[in-house]
C-alpha cells in the first residue's frame, strides 16, 4: 500500500470533518515538518481509543517520513501506541460488525480507521526490522573479538517486539473486517501492504534459527490468514518462488510455511502451484540461478517430508527435471519420490492406480542408480535405503534392486560405494528371508519342492476333466463374422472371387453331398468362412435333391445362414462334426477335492518362488560379503567405517560367512589411524563384550562362547590382534569379569564338558586376561601346570603349547616390567614339568611336538633364575634318551642276527628323534643369545645404575656431613 493510496482517502475526510486544515494538509504531504506535539498525540490515543489515529495521521506520517532521523525513542513511543490502536480495534470491532447497524459514514470510518492503523503499523514495522539489520551489521563482533555487552541491545528488544506486532495483526486479521469493503472486495493495496511486511521480516538471516521460531510461525499464520481469506493463494506462490531465488536459507522456511497453510488452513492449491512453478523452470533459466537451483531443491525435499500425500496430484510437473542438467533437482524430484513411497505408497491395501503409481517410481529410481552424476547415485542409494527400512520395498524388488546395489560396491566414487554399503546393510537388517542359510544349503531344499511340484502338476494334469464346448457355442461366437461373409458373397461385384474359389475347391462333381457337406462344416472350423460360402452357394446346382442343400431353391442371406448352421451343428446339434476335438483344455471345479487340490498346488507353487527368491537373495549377500570383505583394506577411511558396520549388521544377523569379515576386519586393530582403530574396537566390543542374558552367570557364558568361536582355528595372528581388544575388557573391573575368569578355568580345568579347541581357546583367554592382571594366571599357576604340562602332556601338545603362550604372559618380556625382574626359582614345578615334557617327547614322532618344544624353551628363559643351567641338564637328558634309544636298536639287531634273521651291519638311527634333538639344540641356542643380550645385559646395566645411584647418595651424605 503506497501513500498515494492512504494519504488521499483519510485526509479528505480530516478536512471535512474540520478535524485538520488544508495547511496541517499541505505540511502532511509535502512532510517538511516534523511533530512537535508528540506527547498530545500520545495521551490523545489513549483518552479516545484507536478512532483519534484519524486526527493525528500527520504525526504518525511525520515519524515515518523522518525516519532516519527521528530519535529511536519517539519510534519506540510510535510502536508502542500504533499497537494499542490495533488492538483497541480487535476489540471494539467484532460488536460493531456483528450489531448489522452501522450506517454506511460509521463503516467508512471504521474502514478508514482499519487501513491507516494497519499501515502505519506495518510501514514502521518495517523500518524498525531495516534498522535492527543495520545495527546488527554495524555492530557485528570481528573474528576472534569478543562481543561487547552494551551491542545489540536494541536488536533484542525489536527481536521482543517483532512478535508483540505479529500478534497485534494476526487478531485483527482474523475478523470478518472484510464486510467494512464494499462488496467485500478487499483492495489489493491493503493485502500487499501486510503481506510484504511479513515477506520482509522472512528476509532476516536470523528467521530459521531455533531461536526465532515464535517468530517465524507467528510471520507463517499471518500469511495464512491472507492466502485463506485475503486472496492471497497466486501473490503468495510468485513470492515464494522469489524467496527461493535470493535466499537459499529460506528454503526450510518456506517449506513449512506451505505445508502449513495446505494443511491447517486448508488451501492445498497452493501446493501444486508452487510444484507448477518451479517444475516450469527451464533448463536455461536453472543455469543462470545456482543458488535458487540449491533452494528449490532442498524446498521440495523438506516439503516432501512434511505433505507427501498433497504433492502426489502435481508430482508429473516434476519428473521432466530427472531430463534435466541440474544434479540438485534431480536428487530433489528422487528424494520427493522416497517420501511419496515411505508415507503414501507403501503396504499391502493400495489400489489398482496406487500399486501402478508405485511400480512406476520404483522404475524411476531404478534407472537413477546409474545416474551419469555421482552425488545422484548416492543419493539415491539413500533414498532405497529408507524405503527398505520402512519396510516399503515390495517383496518382487529385493531381488533386482539388490542385484543393482551389489553393482555399486564398484564404483569409482567414494560417496556411492557407502551408500551402496549402507544399504545392503538395510536389506539385510529387514529382509524377509532366512538368512542363516547359504546358497548352498539352500539348493537340496530347493531341487526337492521344485520336483514335488513337477510331480504335482502332472497329477493335476491327468486328474482334471475336459471341458466339452458344442458346436452350438462355437456357432453363437463365429456367426457375426459368417453373416458379415454372406452378405459380401452375395453383392453383384463377387462373380470374379466366385470363380476363384471354383478353381480352388474344383472337382465336387466327383464328391457325394454328404462329402461336400463334411469340407463345409471343416471349413469353417478352420474360420475359412469365405470358402465355405461359396462352396455352399454352389452345392444345390451341384446336388439339387440332396437335403442338405434342399432350403437354398431361393437364395438368399437367411437361408444361407441357416443352411450352413445346420450343417456345421448337424441336426440334433450334437453330431460328432459339431465337436471340435483341438478346443483347449478347461478345468471344471466339479467338487470339493478338486478346489483342495488346486489350493494345495497354489502353496506348493508359492513355497517354490518363496525359495527361489531366498536362493537369489543369499547368493547377492554372499557376493556382496565377498566384495566388502576386500573394501576392510581402503585407503579411505569412511568406506572403511561403513565395510566394519556392515560386517557388524551381517554377523548379527546370522548371515552365512559373515565371520570371515569378522575376522578379517581384526588386523585392523594395530591401524594407525585412529578412527578405525577405534571403529573395530566399538564393533568387537558389541558383538563379544556386551552380552545378553538373564544374570552374570548367563552374559559370561554367552561371552566366552562368542569368543572362543571367534578364535576356533584362528592363526596365531589373529589371536594377537584379539588380544589387544579382549585385554580392554579385562582391563576394568567388573562382576562380569570375575564370572568370565571363573567360566574360563572351568571348561581348561574340565569341570565343564567341552570340546578340546573350545579348551585352547579358553586357556588363551585367560592369557589375555593376564596381561591386564597377573593374579589371573599367576595364582593359579600350578593348575595349569597339572591340567596341561603333567602326566597326560603327551596326548594334547597344542593345548600344552596354548597353555605355555598363556604363561608367557605374566613375564616381564611381554609386561615390560621395571625393576627387579620377575623370575621363578629353578626348582618350580613347571620347570620339572618342562623338563620331562620336553625329554619325552624326543623320543617320540609327535608332530605337535615340535610347536610345544619352542614355546617351552621360551618360558624357561623368560621365568627361571638360571636358565642356560636348566637347559643344559635338558639337552643332556635329551641326549640320553636318544643314545638309549640307538643302543636299544643295537641290542634288538644282535638279538635279530642270533635268530637268524639277516640286517644291514650298519647302525640304525631314528632320524626324526635325531632332528629333534638337534632342533632342540637351536631353539636353546637361539634364547641363549637373545637372553644375553636382553636379561643379562639389561641386568647388569640396571645393577650399575643401582650402585651409581647409591654411591651418588652416599657421597652427598658425606658433604653434608663435612
């Protein structure tokens, strides 16, 4: 509204009255004066209410004029009355509107009072929120300043009072005040004037912040109310559309406004205009506009979130941008197609046009997995991703859209191939299959339905009766075609086509009528319905006292027509002619057992696609394990992070070689990088470290079962990689740790039946569980030597050699102990268990031997006060042993010569009990050398400082004491 619209209509008015004369007239209009008698005007207003703005218009007009230069506090005394004016008439205007007397002079008063208190209101308004911009600019903190207290004040104030005013305006406009127009034909002017008030205050920066969100819902009401009541539906779109355009942060704002007013003011037009607006924009138009291309884009997105079910009717203006240039928009009219399928397209009760609505942007999604851009393949990837976490992906898509997603994991962006991950990760997480079994497991099961319903179908076959379809039907259905036919033959111009078919069926002089009347009827069961006219249109010239043909003397279309069905259903209509032997198989439902029959080949055929299916399934996720499996290993780390979820969500859904990931993702535990380090750490400690039960009891035996699971013949490799996650468990203690410990030493010890690896697995467990408590092993020392290094060593030397790794780990070598080290004395029974463990077995061709001997080696050097001593009396006991065992060759050749028995004179020498004495002899050899230059080095070193430092004290000592 502009003043050339206001200023004339109320000033008119003032002069009649005689409330201001022509000179206050002249001063208004030419604004030269500012007003000196503010403070009357202000106890006017109060004293007469909100009719005296009328008087002092020239005032109010001189504040808005001299804006820049009038005191801000004459502004705020300004805002303060002009919204007491308002409200004063929300509250007096509601009995005079609905008292239906007001004379026509009293409602242009009224009128008049309503457009100047509004516009005065929402010019100022808008000066205000211009200077409270400025002000923010100005006094806007530099980067790494502090922000000064006494700064912004005014802004927070105007921040209070921008409501204070929306709200002033939202209860006046929500009177029928459309009455006080003539006609109700409110002005265009009067509109524009409250609606760019609002636009304005959209425009701040500050609009979408949390904290402006009164603020802005109070501006979106406002709005409401014009486009409801004002017609405001058209001026409201194009303004959007502007927004959008210059204010890419706007996009939020205006998405919610237009759901707003589609929904609860109930204009859902408005919605499908703006879709037309902006499904209209060309391509060269979207070139020129980046920002807005980035604004309409996130716009349809949250406005698809928020009326998904309102953007269906318009959603075809869309679909012409998926065509277009514009990656954004295209992500946009795909993410509007995921909301439309999530929340109005999906379940089981759609009808015929849904189910098509839904095939077809499926189709459309489908295609834009192979987008030319990658930022839209991703995306879309995404948007699949939603629709199958709410269930929302029909169960014949899993298969085809799985396949094309397992495609992805190839692709040369790094953005697709997470998306890709996370999804085959959803399909797996909401599948409807089984997924605890492979595709090999799969195939018996699948071969023998699939033969059960071959076998079914035959029986079925041979079981179901034959529809028997007379010649009186198939004569109803072919009738309109013969008479079409008759009555062409019997038109003047079919002499020649007569003569042709003369020639085509000649020589019925040499057939009896009866033959003659087989080829007709045979003629048109072939639907050579032409032939058969002709033929039979000739026949009475050929058999004139034949009965067949008797009717046709006068030829016409009626008899013709007669003639040829007597001959085709025979006179009784049953004649044998009549049958048509070829007609196609009908099964009748004659009885109950019939229908059982076929409902039992409907489930066995539904069984058979439901395993189909669940095959197919399990070899895209065995493909899919395979590929990702190798991804572990990227250079990047997100895809990384994305390949150790997906391990995750595969193992505990139980899908079939998804340990392999499990364990191949652990080496990734000594990663230098710190954020997959600690993405495999968080996801062994939710698949092992936090498990379900009913008590401590149950969670420690879930956990020790998840675990030595997971270490079942793993390589030594891995158990080091699971170590360092195991020990942050044992690390922190816990109820749950001390019943873990206790479950370990029960299935080592036996108490508890279990397998021997599941022995192994727990004898390492405890190892690791030692490296952050020594007790653990330590104290319990001389079971281990009893269950796994006495007399029964010989049976089970991996258990005795797990065990050994075990102890291993209370030494000073692995704990990196300061001070004194930590050794046992030489006459501890492990030594002796050792000792005779290791001399036994030279003698022996055990292979496990071998891996024991090393082990045991080492321990001895890592834990006993002497250790080249205990070795050397080893390899002299193990030297005995195998010249016994030379001499009892020797005695058992003299013993075989004595008897007669012929042998080699040469000594016979066992050579595997040869290599492994001579083994032994490295592996000692070996610790030897790494025990001087570790133990007795660093002992010696250690003890030099020890008495360096002791002398350094004692001759400090002595100064002082000098």
């Amino acid at each position: 509204m502009s003043w050339d619209f206001i200023v004339p209509v109320c000033l008119d008015d003032l002069v009649k009255s005689g409330a201001v004369n022509q000179y206050v007239v002249q001063d208004v209009l030419s604004a030269k004066q500012l007003p000196s008698h503010i403070n009357s005007f202000k106890a006017a207003l109060r004293s007469q209410g909100s009719l005296c703005i009328l008087e002092h218009f020239d005032t109010a007009y001189s504040v808005l004029q001299h804006c820049r230069t009038v005191d801000v506090a004459v502004k705020e005394d300004m805002l303060e009355l002009l919204i007491q004016v308002v409200r004063g008439l929300s509250v007096s205007l509601p009995t005079l509107l609905l008292s239906g007397s007001l004379s026509a002079v009293d409602r242009k008063q009224q009128l008049n009072a309503v457009k100047m208190s509004v516009f005065l209101l929402c010019k100022l308004t808008e000066t205000l929120e211009s200077d409270s911009y400025r002000e923010t600019i100005v006094t806007a903190p530099s980067k790494g300043r502090k922000k000064d207290k006494g700064a912004g004040k005014g802004l927070l104030q105007w921040d209070s009072e921008r409501e204070t005013v929306l709200q002033c305006l939202t209860q006046l406009l929500q009177l029928d005040i459309r009455t006080l127009w003539s006609l109700s034909l409110v002005e265009e002017e009067f509109v524009s004037c409250v609606t760019c008030c609002c636009y304005k205050l959209l425009e701040n920066p500050t609009i979408s912040h949390v904290k402006s969100k009164s603020t802005r819902d109070a501006i979106i009401h406002v709005l409401g109310i014009m486009v409801k009541k004002y017609n405001h539906m058209l001026g409201a779109c194009v303004r959007v559309i502007q927004l959008l355009q210059h204010f890419e942060q706007l996009a939020s704002v205006c998405a919610q406004a237009v759901a707003a007013w589609s929904t609860e003011y109930g204009v859902k037009a408005i919605v499908g205009e703006v879709m037309r607006e902006i499904g209209q924009k060309s391509s060269e138009e979207l070139a020129r506009e980046a920002s807005g291309v980035k604004a309409f884009s996130s716009f349809l997105s949250e406005l698809s979130n928020l009326v998904p079910e309102t953007m269906i009717p318009n959603i075809s203006v869309l679909l012409a941008h998926l065509e277009g240039e514009s990656p954004s928009l295209r992500v946009a009219v795909c993410e509007v197609l995921g909301d439309v399928l999530v929340r109005v397209l999906s379940g089981d009760k759609l009808d015929d046009s849904a189910r098509a609505d839904r095939d077809r942007f499926l189709d459309t999604l489908q295609e834009h997995i192979h987008d030319a851009h990658s930022h839209v393949r991703a995306r879309v990837l995404q948007v699949y991703a939603r629709i199958v976490n709410s269930k929302a992906l029909p169960l014949c898509r899993y298969t085809e859209v799985m396949e094309l997603t397992v495609g992805r994991l190839g692709d040369k962006s790094v953005h697709v191939c997470k998306s890709a991950i996370q999804l085959l990760a959803a399909f797996i997480a909401h599948n409807p299959y089984s997924c605890k079994l492979s595709s090999v497991d799969l195939k018996k099961p699948l071969d023998k339905e699939m033969a059960k319903l071959k076998e079914m179908r035959e029986n079925q076959k041979e079981q179901v009766p034959v529809a028997v379809i007379t010649a009186a039907d198939l004569w109803d259905a072919m009738k309109p075609e013969v008479e079409m036919t008759v009555k062409a033959q019997l038109e003047p111009g079919s002499e020649e086509e007569e003569e042709e078919e003369e020639e085509e069926t000649g020589g019925e002089e040499e057939r009896s009528d009866r033959d003659t009347a087989i080829q007709i009827a045979q003629l048109l069961r072939e639907s050579k319905y032409r032939k058969a006219v002709g033929l039979c249109m000739r026949a009475h010239s050929l058999f004139p006292e034949s009965s067949f043909f008797s009717d046709l003397v006068d030829l016409n279309a009626e008899k013709l027509i007669n003639t040829l069905a007597t001959l085709f259903k025979g006179p009784e209509q049953e004649t044998p002619e009549a049958v048509t032997s070829d007609a196609p198989l009908t099964p009748q439902k004659e009885d109950g057992g019939s229908e059982g029959k076929e409902s039992e080949l409907k489930k066995q055929e539904m069984l058979v696609q439901y395993l189909k299916d669940t095959e197919s399934f399990a070899l895209q996720v065995e493909r899919a394990i395979a590929v990702i499996n190798n991804m572990l290993y990227w250079k990047t780390t997100t895809v990384v992070q994305e390949a150790v979820q997906f391990c995750v969500t595969a193992f505990e859904f139980s899908v079939a070689d998804s340990v392999c990931g499990v364990r191949k993702m652990l080496p990734l535990v000594w990663s230098t990088d710190v954020t997959i380090k600690d993405a495999i750490i968080q996801a062994y400690r939710r698949l092992y470290l936090n498990p379900h039960g009913d008590n401590t009891r149950a969670k420690a035996q879930t956990l020790v079962d998840n675990l030595s699971e997971l270490m079942v013949d793993a390589s030594l490799g891995t158990v080091q990689c699971l170590e360092e996650i195991v020990q942050e468990f044992f690390s922190n203690e816990s109820a749950l740790q001390t019943s873990v410990v206790q479950v370990l030493w029960e299935r080592f010890s036996g108490k508890r039946e279990t397998k021997a690896l599941h022995r192994r697995a727990a004898v390492l467990l405890l190892g690791m569980a030692a490296r952050a408590e020594r007790e653990v092993v330590l104290s319990n020392l001389d079971t281990l030597c009893s269950v796994a290094l006495g007399e029964k060593v010989a049976e089970d030397y991996l258990l005795a050699r797990d065990t050994l790794i075990t102890i291993v780990n209370i030494t000073d070598y692995v704990r990196q102990s300061k001070g004194v080290p930590f050794r046992l004395p030489m006459d501890h029974h492990l030594f002796s268990c050792l000792s005779q463990a290791i001399a036994d077995g030279v003698v022996q061709s055990d292979p496990h031997w071998q891996t024991f001997m090393e082990q045991a080696v080492r321990v001895i050097y890592f834990l006993a006060e002497s250790p080249d001593q205990l070795c050397s009396h080893l390899l002299q006991r193990s030297a005995r042993l195998l010249l016994e065992q030379i001499t009892e060759g020797r005695e058992s050749t003299q013993t075989q010569l004595q008897e007669g028995v012929s042998q080699d004179s040469e000594e016979q020498v066992n050579c595997v009990s040869l290599a492994q004495v001579l083994s032994l002899c490295g592996a000692v050899a070996f610790w030897q050398v790494s025990h001087l230059e570790r133990s007795v080095s660093s002992e010696l070193r250690r003890r030099r400082g020890q008495k360096e430092e002791e002398e350094e004290k004692k001759g400090t000592c002595q100064q002082k004491d000098g």
